[in-house]
C-alpha cells in the first residue's frame, strides 16, 4: 500500500513539474513576442492534443481571436498576455485606448481565474 501511494506521489510530481516545465516554455516564447504577427507564430507552434502545454496555445489563440481572457485561462497565462497587449501598444499593432480596454478585460479575467483557484 504504501509502495503504490509513494508511487501516486511520485507520478503527481512528475506531472506537476512537466506543467512548470511546459508553462516556463511557452511564457519564455510569448514573452519574446513583439508584434501580433509574433504571437500568432507562437499559436502555430501548438504542441499535440494532451500534451501538458497544449492549453496554453488554445487559450492563446482565443484570446488573440476575442480579445477577451479565456474562460479556462490561469492568472499567470491573463498576466502575460497583459504584457503582450502593453507590447502591442507600444509597437502601434493596436490603439492605446483599445489596450486599455483589453488590460481591464484581463484584469477582470484575473480576478475571476484567482477566484476559481480558491
């Protein structure tokens, strides 16, 4: 008994540092973005269906097609892309005043993932 929950442990573990793994790449390549054409690369690179970064690229690619935080998307993904959106405005690919818009979408978004996450 003991043998088979160290191993449930051990597997949860794994997994849970294959999500850090898969979390730190994908934010490292959007964090690189400077343009929309830059993120909508970042999309197109989406890892296999299951693989533990494939929600990131989905969530990424609503985001990009709504402009509004994606309903399943954690505060870390709706922080980054907050910065993609400042990084947007500041190579003119969208209106100061639609970023605005946009942040304080995310920000709303941020406050109902943290709530879920509770």
């Amino acid at each position: 008994m003991l043998e088979s929950q160290r191993d449930t442990i051990e597997v949860g573990f794994n997994q849970a540092l294959l999500a850090r793994h898969a979390w730190e790449r994908f934010h490292l390549r959007l964090a690189a973005a400077q343009t929309l054409e830059d993120a909508l690369a970042v999309v197109r690179e989406a890892t296999p269906v299951g693989s533990p970064s494939y929600s990131f690229y989905v969530n990424l690619a609503e985001f990009l097609r709504t402009w509004e935080p994606p309903q399943h998307a954690r505060p870390e993904e709706l922080t980054a892309y907050a910065e993609l959106v400042g990084q947007l405005v500041a190579a003119r690919a969208i209106t100061p005043e639609a970023g605005e818009l946009i942040t304080v979408s995310l920000a709303r978004g941020m406050e109902a993932a943290r709530g879920r996450s509770e």
